[in-house]
C-alpha cells in the first residue's frame, strides 16, 4: 500500500483490457465458490473500471464486485478495512468469505468478491443534516480504523506522489501538478494525523437506512493509508467547499481531527484531489483508454473539470 496512488476517481487502477463478464458465468462463479444458487444478478452502476451486480437469493442480497488483476492487492487492503469497520459496528459492505475462506477469487482476468449488502439510500449532502450524519460518521470510521501513521512516530513520508509519465498531455498541467505538489511539501506531511481512509468518499457511499437510522460507509476498495483530512478534501471536491462547512464541523466534533488541522490541511489536499483527477484522465487520453465509458468526451470532461479548477484558484490554466 505504500506506493498506491489515491485518485479522485473510483477503481482507478483497471486497465483497457477489462470486459464486462455474463451473467451466467457470474451464477456459476457464486454457486461454486459461495455455495450461494442466486435468483437474479443485475448488473448495477459502479465505478469506471470496476464492474458490480446485485445478487439475490429469496429475501437476502449481495453485491458482487470484479477489478482487474493488477488492482488486486489494493481490493483485497479495502476489503480487509471494511471488515475491520464492521467488528467495529459500521456496515461497510465487508466481503463474504468463500467456502475455502477467501475473500477474493481469480475469474474471467478478474479479481472478483461478494460483499455484504448494505441497506439503505445513499446521501446526497443536499441538507445539513445530511451533511452532519456524514461528518459524523466519518469520524466513527476514522476513528474505528485507528492510527496508523501521527506525528512523532517517524513513519509518515516526506511527501505524496502522483504519476508524472502523461503530463505533457495539455501545456498547463505539468507547471500546475508541480505547484500543487510544492505546496503540498509545504504543509509538512509528517505533523499530520495519518490512518487507513476511504480514499473516494463521495457523498453517495454514506448509506443511511431508514428503519434503523443507522448510517454505514460502502465501497473500500480505494482505501489507502492517508492524512485523514484527506477524505474530507474528497467530500469537498464532491459537494464544493461553500456547503461543507456543516460536515467538517460535525466531524470535528466527533474528535477525529482539530480544526486547525483541518484548516491547515484541506486547502493543498484539495488541490492534491483535483491534481489525481488531472493525472488520472491526462493518462486515460494519452493511452486511449474507455474502459467503462462510451467514449472519449468523458475523459476529456474528467480532464477539464481540474483544469477548470485550477483556472479559478490561479487564473492561468
């Protein structure tokens, strides 16, 4: 995990080879490694190189999940952090094991799990009090996940990295990526509170259920180990900074982070966000790459929303 890359965009580690798997291979991949003999699998809206399904048997549903091969290691990390989430009390959709105990098995050039499914509506961050059930609950799993890396420890790096072998895609991104990641150094990494994070907290994954009022945090499989403010800049990147101040207060209070660190912090992981977006969209143009979209027009949208963002902060992309 040391040398994962957090990218502002779900699944960021599939490549142009993924193709989509059938149905009926999927039904026969549940009965034979989950002993599950599935009634319906749907396919459902995911990331944009993940592939996902809603399986169902009687009453009871699962989501099943598959990621390229080469993303494997980082699934099976967020997998490993939504179970911890839910010893800890917090649905996450952590995986069910198969009948051999595993969470992950190879199909189809796949890396495929079945994770629990976890009722509820996602949040739109459209009202305070969504805003504040999402702050809060982010502080319980940050919390829930613990410290991995703090100042003092000696262990948090010097600095945050992000590929560099595309950004000669457009004239403004390499002179922009190189200020973000100067300002970042700045910001001395060290003295932040570092753990595992979500990594791609949009506000949709925050799954509030009705009945129960119980909010849970689904899709982990971008988890890394982060300065945790950086799951808000995430949040902010989503919402926009002008409505979160509801959410950061919340999760303030819920003693995850200070305010000043968070003030001190979101400003240049913010950047860093939108830097991830830029890098990972410049690379999908250079390589052709449409996996998981119906043409060119989205990486290109995906590109220039960053640039749109750092022509409003500095007024020269």
């Amino acid at each position: 995990m040391a040398d994962r890359y957090a990218v502002p965009v779900p699944d960021h580690a599939a490549d142009a080879d993924s193709a989509p798997l059938d149905l009926q291979p999927v039904a026969r991949l549940l009965a034979e490694h989950w002993a599950l003999p599935a009634d319906e699998i749907t396919p459902l809206a995911g990331g944009i190189n993940s592939l996902t399904w809603e399986a169902r048997a009687g009453s009871a549903r699962w989501v099943v999940k598959a990621v390229p091969p080469e993303a494997r290691d980082a699934f099976v990390f967020g997998l490993d952090v939504a179970k911890r989430l839910e010893r800890a009390g917090i649905r996450a959709g952590a995986p069910v094991a198969t009948v051999g105990g595993l969470s992950v098995v190879p199909f189809a050039h796949q890396a495929v799990a079945l994770l629990s499914w976890v009722e509820g509506r996602g949040l739109t961050g459209a009202s305070h009090t969504e805003l504040e059930l999402m702050g809060a609950t982010l502080a319980r799993a940050h919390h829930a996940l613990g410290i991995d890396r703090k100042t003092g420890e000696g262990t948090a790096p010097a600095r945050l990295h992000l590929p560099s072998e595309h950004l000669d895609v457009r004239p403004w991104l390499r002179p922009v990526i190189t200020k973000v990641m100067s300002r970042l150094d700045g910001v001395h990494l060290e003295t932040l509170t570092w753990g595992p994070v979500h990594g791609d907290p949009a506000p949709d994954v925050f799954r509030l259920d009705p009945v129960s009022g119980v909010c849970g945090m689904i899709d982990w499989s971008g988890a890394g180990v982060l300065p945790r403010a950086y799951d808000l800049a995430a949040l902010v990147m989503y919402r926009g900074a002008d409505s979160m101040r509801p959410l950061i207060d919340a999760y303030v209070a819920g003693g995850a982070l200070t305010h000043g660190e968070v003030e001190r912090a979101l400003p240049p992981l913010l950047d860093y966000r939108w830097a991830g977006q830029a890098v990972y969209f410049a690379d999908r143009i250079a390589r052709g790459d449409l996996t998981g979209i119906d043409g060119p027009a989205m990486n290109e949208a995906g590109l220039e929303a960053a640039r749109r963002w750092f022509a409003d902060q500095d007024g020269n992309c």
